[in-house]
C-alpha cells in the first residue's frame, strides 16, 4: 500500500489504482525523489502539475510537503477516479481545495492550458509503451508553460532511452533506481 511519505499529511495511506495498467512509484524511489527536490528548494509554494498522474501520488505528495497548487492529470476512468479520492483525502487534512484532478488527456489538457498558465514543478510518469516521439511532443508543449527555476521530472523504465528533450529544456541529471530511471530537467 503506498503512503504519503512526509509533510502534513505524512503517513495517511493513498488509494491504489485497481489492475495492473498502472505503476505506482514505490516508497523508496518517492523518498529519493523528494529528497533531491527539498535540496533543490523547489517544493514549498510551489504549483505543481502531475501529467499521467496515476493515484496522484507525487502530486499529493508534494500537497503535504508544501506545494501552493497540485493539478493532476489523468485520462483513465478508474485511475482519475482513485486520484480524487485521494485528493479529497489530502485537500480535507490540509483543510484547503490545494489539489485539484482533470479527467484529460495530457495533451488536451496542455493545449487548453492558457500562455499565461506557470508551473514550477511538472512530474510526467507516462505508460512505458508511450513512445519517445509522443513524449517528446508533450515536453515541447509543456516547455511554454514553466516559471524560471522549474523542474521537470520524468519517471521511465531503466531500460528505456534517455527523452529526447525540446530545445526549450535541458536534462541535469538522471538516476536509476532499480527498474526505474528519473530524468530532470529546467528550462534552457
């Protein structure tokens, strides 16, 4: 059963996605991650969007450590179902509506996203089987959304390439954990 890990809301249980079309980031992968985004100061006051968000973890995660804003971004039924419980969950010990969920699919949902729409914080954990052209795609479109200093973390199978990044973005680092490889980016 996954967790929220730290922050407010630190030990509540998440809801899982039911079936196997989806792959949670496991506790210990979560906890590296948001180690490294605490010592990036990137966290606190922060608007964060969670692109194939699955249960929302990493989005609801950063809710508890901090963040302004969560928005997550789901297309699956089930899965955007699971994601608004368990932001009504964390939204209700925050005592504030500081996540919200959008039934969209990512592309959609970037597209209708106003020139004026910022994020400082952007988690893409796409389904393995998306391929690099279509990854590639989202990130140029998310490029035009980010505040200066933000971050973009995009999670991927160990055995898969490194993304092809816009020129609007730059890798500055990656780790692998086990299976699971994290790239992050910032605006070039």
């Amino acid at each position: 059963m996954s967790r929220i890990i730290a922050g407010v809301a630190g030990g509540n249980p998440l809801t899982s996605v039911p079936g196997t079309a989806t792959r949670p980031t496991t506790d210990r992968v979560k906890e590296a991650l948001f180690s490294r985004l605490e010592s990036l100061a990137v966290i606190d006051d922060a608007r964060v969007l969670d692109l194939y968000a699955g249960s929302g973890s990493l989005g609801i995660e950063s809710a508890s450590r901090g963040a302004r804003r969560v928005e997550l971004v789901e297309f699956d039924a089930r899965a955007s179902d699971v994601c608004q419980r368990n932001a009504d969950m964390v939204n209700q010990v925050l005592g504030s509506r500081t996540v919200s969920v959008h039934r969209s699919k990512v592309e959609s949902f970037l597209e209708r996203a106003g020139e004026d729409v910022l994020w400082d914080l952007v988690f893409l954990d796409p389904p393995y089987p998306l391929g690099e052209p279509a990854l590639s795609a989202v990130l140029e479109k998310l490029a035009s959304h980010l505040d200066e200093g933000a971050v973009v973390v995009v999670e991927r199978s160990s055995r898969s390439d490194e993304p092809a990044w816009p020129d609007a973005l730059e890798c500055f680092a990656g780790k692998k954990y086990g299976e699971t490889m994290l790239w992050f980016a910032e605006p070039a």
